[in-house]
C-alpha cells in the first residue's frame, strides 16, 4: 500500500492520522457481505476503482453503519507540483454518483466508543477482572444458567410480539450471557471465545458446500436432506455411539421437540407420503381418546394428538410452538377484554353466567383481539 497516498489523503482532510485506523484497499469488499473493520475506529478504503465497486463498498458499510453517517469522499489528483486533492463530506447512501473522477479514497469515520464487538468483549472481561464486579466474579456455567434460559424466552417473547425495540434489547442481553460464559471459560482454561467463533464459523462452512464449496442441491428439501448426511457422517467420524434424534436437547419445550424429531426423521424419509395420512391420524387419534377407558389411557392418547397435531403443524410449515404461543397470546387478551368488561359494569366474573362471558369474548373477536 502505498503511504505516501495515504498522507495525502489525510493532508486533503486536513486532518492527522488517528492513532488507531484501519486501512483497506476498495477491491476488498468486491466479495463481501459484512465490514472487515471494527467500526469503532476510524477506517481509510483507498483504491476504489469504478461505480461499481463504490456502490459495493456502499452496500456492505451500511450492514453497520447507519443511513445517514457522514464519510469523506477524497479525489487526488497529480499535479506539476506534486499531489493535490479535493474532499467532499455527505452521507454514506449518497456515495455514488456519475460526478465522480475515479479512483477514489473514503474515509469512515468512527461510529463511536461501545460499537465494536471488541469493545463489548472488554467491557465483559472488565466485569471479571480484580476491579470488576462481585456479582460477575462469582458466577460459574451453572450459575449462569438460569439467566441464559431466561434471556432466551424474553427474547422469543419480543419476536412473538414483533417489537424490534425488544428485539434489539433482548439480543444484546442474550449475547451477553454468550461472551461471559465465553470468558469464564478462558478463564478455568477450558476454551475461549474464539474457539467458540471458529468452531461455529467452520461448521457452517463444512455444512454448506452448496454455498462454499462446487455441491448442488435442489431447493430447501435438498439442502436439509445434505445436512442430516453431513451429520451422520461427523457423527461416524467422531465415533460417537449417537443416533439422529440424540442432538435435539432434553430440555427443549415438548412442541419444540416434537417438531424437531420429526423433521429430523423425515429428512432420511421416515415420513408420511401424503399429507392426508396425517389428517387420518388425527382423526383416528380423536378415536382413541375417545375410547380411552382410565386416566393413564387418556394421557397417553392426548399426548399421541399432540404429537400428530405437531406433525400436522410441520407438513403446513407452521412452526408448532409458535402456533401455540400465538393462541395463547390472543387467549390472553380475549380474556382480559372480558375481565375488563366486567369491571366496567360493576359485575364480578365469578357472579356471571357463561353466556354473558361469551358476549364479551365475542366482542373482542370482533374487535380484532
């Protein structure tokens, strides 16, 4: 890289050098999808070529920084005098344009402390370290535990009610439990953070050749049927004396499960051929309840509907614990619409008929509820 370009690009900014940057030529990003810099420090990309590079270089910023952020476009020129530039500050979106004399250098600004996964990794260290907080250094895996099951259902909770402020929260608090239990690792010297990303990073390349590698699969059935013989063959390679189904974990919800056993199965065609089977199994499920003859029958006859009803739920590519939870949400504001409207009358729910409980449900279905 030539530095000489570089000091004059910041002597065209006038500005000096920051004492972090990270510099990147343009032809960088050409196959890229995600910025290779942290974007809490300041970032020089030199070398853009074309428009279309600009507008590639464009397009991979923006999955970090925002809309609207200002960078500095720098056009040098040479001169009988040596090298003479011009910059122009605008927004990252408007980037591209036919005015452009390339080759072209941007400068990216930082977006400021706190932005970088270094910068979260340090502050959760810092919460470990000698001058970080009781609380933290005294947790351990199994303390932990509760809390990461704990973020994991507020986060489902915020997608359920697609409230992208609570998603946004709840992510953050779940990757928090992520990183520390990451970093009580690194600590007991059992592995760190980075194995846990290399691990996970070559999985998904290994698992998708489609993608990474010359293998051609045929649409989504394909791609999942390649991913349980991909499995199967790591499984062999590791000597594991584990069969399809031992993955999925103990501790999932039952509908969750369910759905995943059963996915996991038919993906090596131990499935029904037609989804009318399923129907009939449903039905003759029904039956069985039906004719049950003692507690024990029934609860083993209810759990087989559930377990076809799941199965009923995958062959519609509806997600069953989803489902669920939907019915359940809206449950609960049918029925606080009918507290309520109780209330609003003076009337006690336990002192009302059936009937008179039913027109208010009813009211709320009407209302969209």
């Amino acid at each position: 890289m030539d530095f000489s370009h570089i000091a004059s690009v910041f002597e065209t900014l006038r500005l000096d050098p920051p004492s972090k940057l990270t510099l990147l030529e343009g032809a960088e990003f050409t196959l890229r999808h995600y910025p290779p810099t942290p974007p809490d420090v300041d970032t020089l990309i030199v070398g853009i070529e074309s428009a279309e590079m600009a507008a590639q270089v464009k397009e991979v910023l923006l999955a970090v920084y925002p809309h609207e952020f200002d960078v500095w476009k720098v056009e040098l020129f040479d001169t009988a005098q040596g090298k003479s530039g011009k910059k122009k500050e605008e927004r990252l979106t408007d980037f591209v344009g036919a005015e452009i004399s390339y080759p072209v250098s941007l400068y990216v600004p930082s977006l400021g402390e706190g932005t970088s996964f270094e910068a979260f990794a340090e502050i959760t260290a810092h919460l470990r370290a000698p001058d970080g907080c009781p609380w933290d250094k005294e947790q351990t895996h199994q303390t932990l535990r509760k809390h990461l099951l704990e973020e994991s259902y507020e986060t489902l909770s915020a997608i359920d009610a697609n409230d992208v402020d609570g998603m946004r929260e709840e992510f953050g608090d779940l990757l928090l439990q992520i990183v520390l239990n990451s970093y009580i690792a690194h600590q007991d010297r059992e592995f760190n953070f980075t194995d846990v990303v290399k691990h996970i990073y070559d999985k998904i390349v290994r698992r998708h050749p489609h993608v990474f590698g010359d293998v051609t699969l045929d649409g989504v059935d394909g791609v999942l049927q390649n991913w349980e013989k991909l499995k199967e063959k790591e499984r062999g390679a590791q000597k594991e004396n584990k069969g399809i189904l031992d993955g999925v974990p103990a501790a999932l919800p039952a509908l969750n499960q369910a759905q995943e056993y059963q996915e996991r199965a038919a993906r090596v065609g131990f499935d029904w051929r037609e989804i009318e089977d399923v129907l009939d199994k449903v039905c003759e499920e029904i039956e069985e309840i039906k004719s049950a003859e003692n507690p024990e029958q029934v609860k083993a006859e209810l759990g087989d509907l559930f377990f076809v009803l799941v199965n009923l739920a995958r062959w519609r590519e509806v997600d069953a614990e989803s489902a669920l939870r939907e019915a359940n949400i809206k449950f609960k504001k049918r029925f606080a619409y009918v507290e309520k409207s109780a209330k609003d009358r003076g009337r006690n729910l336990s002192d009302m008929t059936l009937e008179e409980m039913d027109a208010f449900w009813n009211e709320a279905k009407g209302l969209g509820m």
